[in-house]
C-alpha cells in the first residue's frame, strides 16, 4: 500500500515539473528493474547525479578534473620526498664509513682485527707444548687475544696446564693387568645355603721376576676367597696365576704367574713398573690411575695428588695413611697404579678405601710403605688352594682379638683360642685354650677369617710353624710351635 501511493505521488510531481526539493536541486530517476521476488513488486533503483552543469558554482573545473590533478600533485610530492631522503642517507653513510676507516687506520684497530679471533690459548700452542708443561702467553702477545664475549681485551699472562699424558700411558700400561677373581658365593633362601660361582674383578701391576715367575702386586681384597686367579695382560693373553704372599692388614698381595704359560709375544709387550717416592709429593701436582676400571679393560683418568697421609678406617676394622686424589678410583680400579709425570708408580689404588660413598675421592697406598712389604711378600713360596676334602684342618675353635679388644683388654691381637678339640692336630701340639695365635707359617694373623683363608692353601700333612702368645707369670708369653695338620673328613 505503501509503495503504491509514493508512486502514483511520485508520477504527478514528475509530470507536472515540479521538483519537491528545490533548495537540494535534486534530480530522480526511477529505473524499476529489481524485482522483488518474495512479493511480487518491483522497487525502483535510485540515482543521485550533481544538480550542477559544466561550469556552474566551480569556475571551470568539474569536482572530478580538480581530484585527479590533486592526488597527481600529490604523487609528485611524496616521489620527491622520498628521492631527497635516499640522496641525504647515502651522503651521511659514505661520510660515516670514511670516518670510521680513518680513525681505525690511525689507531691501529683495523691491523689488530683482521684475520679470525682467536681463543685465549691458540691451538698451535697447544700442540707444541710440552707434556706437563705451562704454556704462557706475554703480554705482547695478550694484546693479540680477542674475547668477543665479554668485556676483557688484554691479560697479562695466561697459564694452562696440558693435560696430554699419552706418553707417560703408553709407557707404563704395559705393566699393568686386569686380574679376574672367580670365587664360590653362598647365598641363602628360606634357610637353605645356595652356592653360585662368581666372578670379581681388579687390577695389579706388574713389579718383578724370578727364574720362573712374573711377580704382580695387588690389594688382598682382590683376591681373597678366589678359587681361581686368572690375569689378562695388555695385548689381550691370559694366564693362571697363583698366590705367592699376602698381607690383609696392609691390604696387600702379591700373585705369581708361571713364565711358561706367557706366550714370547706377550713377554716381549709387558715391562715392569718402575716404583717412586711417594713421600716426596706435594699437595697439586698431577696424578695419572691405571686400572681395569668396571671389569671392562685397562682405563686411564686424571687428576691431582688432593691430600697427603690421610687417616682412614677401613671396612674390616683395619686403619691407615693413604694418597687421596680427586682421580676416578672406580671398582676394578683397586691393584692398579697411581702415576706421577715421570710415569713412576707413587700409589696402588684401592675402591676398598673411603668406596664410592663420596664423589672426587679416591685412596691409594702411598708406595714407599708398600715397598718392604711387597719385597717381603716376593719372597714367599708360591701356594695354590687345595681341595676342600685334600685341606688341612687344624682343630680349635678361636675368636678375633680385634685391636680395640686388644686395646681394652691388653691382650695381643690374633686369634684367642676359645676350645681345643681331642685328637686334632692342635691337641698335639700343646696348644691351651685360652693361648692366642698371632702368626701363622710366617704370616701375621689377626682374626679368625684370616687363619681359616690361609689354612685352605695347606693340605693334611703339612708341617708348619706357628707362633702362639700364652699367658703366664706378668702376663703374655711368646713361643712358637710346629704343628702338622690333620684332615678335616677323619676327625
């Protein structure tokens, strides 16, 4: 209805010529050309043109003509503009870049900055240097040192320590074996005694020969309770070895291999260690371990010497003063040897002492207290373990004297014989409860577990000497006795 009435208003006032907006001049025309479909009508299209012909209220310009020369002014402008600002950036780059090569020539910088960068130390200098030997830039040469990173343009003087110890490794690694260490482990379940062979492993250096042994010291607990000792030399050959002489309060043993089971080619690879001074080290200077660290293979770690004669508890009651270096001592490690520079054996290392409790400390048994125990020990007789039911067997029940009992009560350290059995080879001998065993063939002992390990290298009819502390008038007595041993299956 609407739309009617507005068009038939519409026609009149178009058809009588009168305009219903005289002050806008405004001219209409009506194209009814889009449908509207969901009605069915049809709407007009409106077209707004100027009320204004050529010429009239704008001089002689059209509103279109005076737009289109405008933005082409403006176009001009801002390429002018622009040509001006690259012109005057290009004259103060070429201005500044003159100046600064200036400045640079006259001061020297650009002579000092040309070439790479180099690190505080030079590569070159590194590999000339010296093994052990401070390498130490003057203060000429500092001027030539460039620290892009920070802040610090010249030193005085530089000093590095070069850690390169591949010659004094392939000198002494030859001297130095891995020693496997397989034993009977008993392991109880619900009760009942399991036993499973086990294998342990260690190191050990090589220290001497006789006509028909090569001779090889290493920590007791190395091979204590082995049923067999079997020892890989550097170039990857094995031999059986045996004990030759131990001493467990040092920690300290020293193994026998027969010359006749090394192959020429291997005698000609081995060497053995030249053992140094241990007491003349100072606290800093570097130490080198050797060892067959993890049961993988001879390995090598580096360090320094961290303490001198350090006091130590070790698991078994025992105590002493041991080298502490900040040098991996790692299992596997213990037996094997603690260089200096010289590539002279100072130490022999020990993962017993301090264990693994504490990152960066490892112990050594300074090698001039290892010297007259070691030379003692090469002496002994060669012994191999017997079979259990070939073993001799003594005939007492005895208890350890450990040193604080000894302490406390005044009574020499050994084995206190608690009870003497009829018929055994003790009751022959004399022996009386309440005697103490103290040496055993030529061996200290100080516990019951010491006498039982040495007793298995020593079948039924076996002659040896002990030496036994009795107690009588003003207190405790030496004598030694000889006893021969019986058979532990006829008593």
């Amino acid at each position: 209805m609407y739309e009617n009435n507005y068009n038939n208003s519409y026609n009149e006032n178009r058809d009588q010529g009168v305009q219903q907006n005289q002050s806008l001049n405004s001219r209409y025309t009506v194209n009814n050309t889009y449908p509207n479909t969901p009605y069915g009508h049809q709407t007009e299209n409106y077209q707004y043109s100027s009320p204004y012909s050529a010429g009239q209220g704008q001089g002689n310009e059209t509103p279109e003509k005076k737009k289109k020369e405008k933005k082409e002014c403006h176009g001009n402008g801002y390429l002018k503009k622009a040509l001006v600002c690259v012109s005057l950036g290009l004259f103060f780059g070429i201005c500044a870049g003159l100046g600064f090569f200036a400045v640079s020539a006259t001061t020297g910088m650009l002579e000092k900055n040309t070439g790479q960068p180099e690190a505080v130390i030079s590569q070159d200098m590194e590999e000339n240097a010296v093994d052990g030997e401070e390498v130490t830039v003057d203060e000429s040469e500092a001027d030539n040192i460039v620290d892009g990173a920070t802040d610090i343009q010249k030193t005085q003087t530089v000093n590095a320590v070069v850690s390169d110890v591949s010659n004094v490794v392939s000198s002494v690694m030859p001297a130095v074996v891995s020693i496997s260490n397989t034993y009977t482990e008993t392991m109880s379940y619900f009760g009942q005694a399991m036993t499973n062979e086990a294998v342990a492993s260690g190191s050990g250096i090589i220290v001497g020969k006789n006509d028909t042994e090569l001779l090889i010291v290493t920590n007791y607990h190395v091979i204590t309770d082995a049923d067999t000792l079997s020892v890989q030399f550097v170039e990857g050959s094995e031999a059986v070895a045996s004990v030759k002489g131990m001493d467990p309060e040092m920690d300290l043993a020293v193994i026998a291999v027969p010359l006749e089971e090394i192959y020429n080619s291997t005698l000609n690879e081995i060497a053995i260690a030249t053992l140094g001074d241990s007491d003349s080290l100072t606290v800093g200077e570097p130490a080198i371990a050797i060892g067959n660290s993890l049961g993988y293979g001879q390995s090598v770690t580096t360090g320094v010497i961290s303490a001198l004669d350090r006091e130590m508890e070790l698991s078994d009651g025992n105590s002493g003063t041991f080298i502490q270096t900040d040098a991996a001592i790692n299992p596997g490690n213990s037996g094997g040897a603690l260089l200096n520079l010289k590539g002279e054996v100072i130490g022999i290392n020990s993962n017993k002492i301090g264990g693994s409790v504490i990152e960066g400390m490892g112990y050594a048994i300074p090698i001039s207290a290892a010297k007259p125990i070691i030379a003692d020990l090469m002496l002994k007789e060669t012994k191999n373990k017997v079979a259990e039911e070939e073993r001799g067997f003594l005939g007492i029940s005895g208890i350890s004297v450990t040193e604080e009992v000894s302490s406390t009560y005044g009574m020499p350290e050994g084995v206190y014989i608690a009870q003497v059995y009829e018929g055994t080879a003790a009751a022959a001998a004399g022996l009386q409860k309440g005697d103490i065993i103290i040496s055993f063939d030529g061996e200290d002992v100080s516990s019951m577990d010491e006498l039982q390990k040495l007793l298995e290298y020593y079948a039924k009819g076996d002659t040896v000497e002990m030496k036994i502390m009795t107690i009588g008038n003003g207190g405790y007595h030496s004598k030694t006795v000889s006893i021969t041993l019986g058979n532990k299956v006829e008593q």
